[in-house]
C-alpha cells in the first residue's frame, strides 16, 4: 500500500499546488496505428475538464489511460509519463487496483451490475475489505445522497437495479463510483445514451461533485462542455490542439482548427 | 426470360403481361411453400414415430416387469428375482464423481482460457482442439481410463475410476459450455467492476461467474446426463457381468443402468426375458435423463438474464 501512502503524503505536499494529474509527453499505439501524440497538459484539482473533439481524435482513449483501463485491450502500447499527485502512474511499483481506487470511472452506457441497487453501491467497498453492514448501509445512503438518487430509491434499495430507468442507471453508477471514496472521477460521454432531462440531472449533479472531486470529462456535446467546464481541451486527430479555459475555447479560440470545430465547419 | 428493363410509359398490352408474369411467379411460390410444408411437417412425424414406437415398444415388454420388486432388488440370474437397485446405486455413484470433478477442473479451464489466456494461435488451437476432443468417441475414452485409471493407478473397475473415465469424456463439453456462458457475460460489467480497482479474480468471482452460472449449469447438467447414459466406456474399463453386491465405497466394484441394458440384451436368445428386464431399465433411465433435463431447462428459464 506504499503507492496509496504515497499519495496521502504528496496530497499535502502538493496542496500548494492545484493540480492532480499533469500529462507529459504522452504517446499511445494501437498496434501500429498512433492513436495519441505527444499529449502534454495538466489536470486541475476541484475542477469539471472537459475534453471536446470529434469522433475517432483520441478523446476517449485519453481519459481511459489516466486510469490504465487502456490496458485492457492487448495491443496497446504507450510512452511518456502521467504523473498523478507527482507520481507516475506507468511507474512498476503502481498497481492499477489501487490506482483505480483512488480514480472512478462512470462510463458512456449506463453499467450497473445485476443486482440491487443496495449491492451496487458497496460493491466497491466490500471488494476493498469493508464487512461491516451499518457502515455499509452508512456509505450506501451518502453515495446515494451525493449522487442525487436516495430520494427516489431509498424504499427500494433492495429492488434490482435493471428496474431503474436509463437516468438513474448511470446516477446509481456514479454512487457506486463515489462509495469507493476517488479522489478523481472520469467520465465517458456519460451523458450520451440519456434523453434530456436525465442529462440536466447529470449536469447538475456534476457541477455539485466539483467541490469535493476533480472531474475529467469526455462529452462529444459542446453545449455540455461550455455549461458544465471550467477547462476543456480540444483534442484532434490524437493531437492536443487547444487546451484552455472554457471561456477562452468557446469565445477567443486561438487556433483557427479549433474556431472550425466549435462553429460546427466540420465535425 | 422476363424483361426488367424499365420503360418509361409501357403499352396497355404490356402492363398486362408485366402483371400476369408476376402473377405467375407468385402462385409459384406459394406452392413451393405449401409443398415444403408438407416435407416439414412429415420429417417430424417420421422423427416422432420412431421414438414413439421404441417407448411402445419397450412401455409393452416391461409391463409387470417394472415393480418395487424389480427397483429394489438385487440382481439375479433368475429373470422373476432380478432387480436394479445396485446399477441405481452404481449410476449415482458414478453421477457424485462426475459432478465434482468436471465442475471444477471444466469451469477451472474455462476461466482460465476466457479470462487470463492471452488471446493469440495459442489460445485458438486449444479451443479448436478442445472442440476436437468433445468428439471423440466414447470407447476411445474408455481406453484411455482403462489404462490410466484402470491399470496405472490400480482403480480396476471401480466406482471411482468409471466416474472419472466418464468425467474426462464430457470434460471437453463442460469446458465448451462454460467457456460459451463465460464469452456471453458483456463486457461493460467486468469494467464496471474493474473501474473500482477490482483485481481479476474478485471480477471473476463476483462478477462474471454469477451471471454466467445458468449457462454453465445448464451445460454441465446435460453432459452429465449424457455421461450416466453411456456404456462403451464403461464396458472397456471390464465391468463385470453379474454383480450381486451393493457397492458399499466409492473403490467397490460395480453396474450401472446403461451397462445392466446391455449386458442383459445380450443374453435375450438364452434366456428371452431378459429382454423384459433391458426394457424396464430403460424406462428407468428415460426418466432419469428426463428429469435431469427437466432441471436444465428449469435453471436456463429461472435465470435469463435481460441486457
């Protein structure tokens, strides 16, 4: 547990500092083909980063090495550091498990398992050693509570999860994401499969988590990135073309590809 | 040959044909339909007739054959005094080791194949020769616990070295079912799970292996059912002939209903109603395999799974 020990103590280093990831040189393969170029940018702590782009420039792939979930797939190859709280996570004494539990993850399609919504929530704490059933049920309702779902589920905890609509499917993922306790959550288009008013939820719900969690968002809407960001990155072609302040991206974009893709000249 | 060629303002005279040969094709096939209908309709008539007329067939020769007597008995050289109860007993000794042995080493190799296996040639030969093996004819099978079980670790013919001749013979099945249940486990839950910094194994153990259970129980239940059916295997391991004794041990010698079947119509030219007693064991075995199959096909209901 020296990497978590790590962390702690680099938190208060780093405090100082307001950043949570910083990104230096990054280069990413599928096989031959060169998904990522030369990314280099930093991640700052209590703030929503959106990541915009077309489809297929490497959004996507981005968020899922800040975690290593790349590494899921067999071909993937990768250079360059991903320093989180100073420490780089490619480093061989980091093991993705407790990498992961420090960094959630909510996803593009709402992925509960199939269970009750109860069994959900702690599944990340019961894996990581927690028995107790008051603290259980304890995490359960303030994941729920900060995901903006007990309310509606509190009288059914134990009904299975499938019974959910589409919107609280991912708001239950998101309490489930929480009850691990991260200290990032990086989201994938999570908003995508969602009809409107599931997603105003969700935008609302992510604009609360800011305070207490650095937020790293893929959203292929920039309508989304320009409510909910304070930072967004414009990622094309696996190159990070602009990365700036939301409000800078979307009023004074300083490179003309960027100005293309928010006017909506191509895309 | 008809023309498809489009024509801009076609002649009376020629939308009329246009529409007759249309006609024409249509009606052809809907008589092709109600031919194949028919052939359809008879193939299962055929397929039905035939395990129609063997359940007659037997259902006739064991009437007053299949009593308490006869289940509860032991075996005898007399046709009046013979009963089943030791291949009963045999047969579900041979179920208590197959059952352990090929749900553990069978989901064992599944898990291993689908989920730590890097995915390349290697990978892929063993599946297709695993596929291979499950074809493989049961006398083979039989051979090879004759010599491994049989001789090499001094089983004889026992309940325990049947069983696990038997269990190397669905084996190859039980891996592919499994490895079917585990394929279908999608993969967005593993990530879910993996996302929260879950290692392999609790994924595995957590995740995957209870959505795939139906699947892979549903597998197992009908080789099993497959494996107390069979005889060749057994008949090479040298079973022997008439055994009055109940097997007491798992190292006892034994008969199994497949084996009582063919060792007693065998005999039918001597002793004629020997041929009543196969067909009451028959029945006795339908129904086993019948139940067997029942509770497959209650679990893969109970549990379907909506994604």
């Amino acid at each position: 547990m020296d990497f978590m020990e790590d962390i702690k103590l680099s938190k208060k280093i780093i405090t100082a500092d307001d950043y949570v990831y910083d990104v230096q040189g990054l280069d990413l393969w599928y096989g031959n083909d060169q998904a990522l170029k030369d990314i280099s940018m930093k991640i700052n702590k209590n703030e929503v980063t959106a990541i915009i782009g077309p489809s297929g420039c490497g959004k996507s792939t981005f968020i899922k090495t800040l975690n290593r979930m790349i590494e899921n797939i067999p071909i993937v190859r990768t250079s360059g550091e991903i320093l989180y709280h100073g420490k780089n996570i490619f480093d061989k004494s980091v093991r993705v498990e407790e990498l992961r539990t420090t960094v959630g993850m909510v996803f593009q399609k709402p992925n509960p398992f199939p269970k009750s919504i109860y069994e959900n929530v702690v599944y990340g704490p019961k894996i990581h050693g927690i028995k107790d059933k008051n603290l259980l049920l304890e995490i359960c309702e303030t994941s729920l509570k900060s995901a903006a779902l007990w309310d509606e589920v509190k009288d059914r905890l134990h009904d299975n999860a499938y019974g959910l609509s589409g919107g609280q499917q991912q708001r239950l993922c998101i309490a489930r994401c929480l009850a691990v306790q991260p200290d990032v959550i990086l989201m994938d288009e999570p908003t995508s499969a969602l009809d409107p008013i599931a997603t105003a939820k969700i935008e609302e719900l992510i604009n609360h988590l800011k305070t207490e969690y650095t937020i790293a968002i893929v959203t292929h809407s920039m309508q989304q990135a320009g409510r909910i960001s304070d930072k967004t990155a414009f990622f094309l072609m696996g190159e990070l073309i602009e990365y700036d302040s939301t409000e800078v991206i979307f009023s004074n974009p300083r490179d003309k590809r960027t100005e293309d893709y928010i006017t909506g000249r191509f895309g | 040959m008809i023309n498809y060629e489009l024509k801009l303002n076609p002649t009376e005279a020629e939308k009329e044909y246009k529409i007759d040969i249309n006609k024409r094709r249509i009606d052809r096939r809907i008589l092709l339909n109600n031919i194949l209908k028919k052939v359809f309709f008879l193939s299962m008539v055929f397929a039905l007739a035939v395990l129609g007329l063997l359940l007659y067939r037997i259902g006739i020769q064991s009437i007053g054959w299949l009593d308490v007597q006869f289940l509860t008995g032991k075996l005898s050289i007399f046709p009046e005094k013979a009963g089943i109860w030791g291949a009963i007993i045999g047969s579900i000794g041979l179920i208590c080791v197959v059952i352990p042995v090929t749900l553990v080493i069978g989901v064992s190799t599944a898990i291993y194949l689908e989920e730590y296996a890097t995915q390349g040639k290697i990978a892929s030969f063993i599946k297709v020769n695993l596929s291979n093996l499950a074809s493989v004819p049961s006398v083979i099978f039989g051979l090879l616990g004759l010599s491994l079980f049989g001789r090499l670790f001094h089983l004889g013919s026992s309940i325990l070295a049947g069983g696990l001749t038997l269990s190397l013979l669905v084996l190859p099945i039980v891996v592919v079912s499994s490895q079917e249940a585990i394929k279908s486990v999608p993969n967005f839950l593993r990530e879910a799970s993996y996302g929260m910094g879950a290692d392999k194994w609790t994924t595995i153990r957590k995740v995957v292996l209870p959505v795939a259970l139906p699947g892979i129980l549903t597998g197992a239940i009908l080789s099993i059912s497959r494996a107390i059916g069979e005889t060749a295997p057994l008949v090479v391991l040298g079973i022997p002939t008439l055994i009055m004794k109940i097997p007491k041990s798992f190292m006892d010698d034994f008969t199994a209903l497949p084996i009582q079947i063919y060792y007693w119509t065998l005999d039918t030219v001597l002793t004629p109603e020997y041929a009543n007693l196969a067909a009451a064991t028959i029945i006795v075995l339908l129904v086993t395999l019948f139940l067997m199959n029942s509770v497959a096909i209650f679990i893969r209901n109970k549990y379907q799974r909506g994604f």
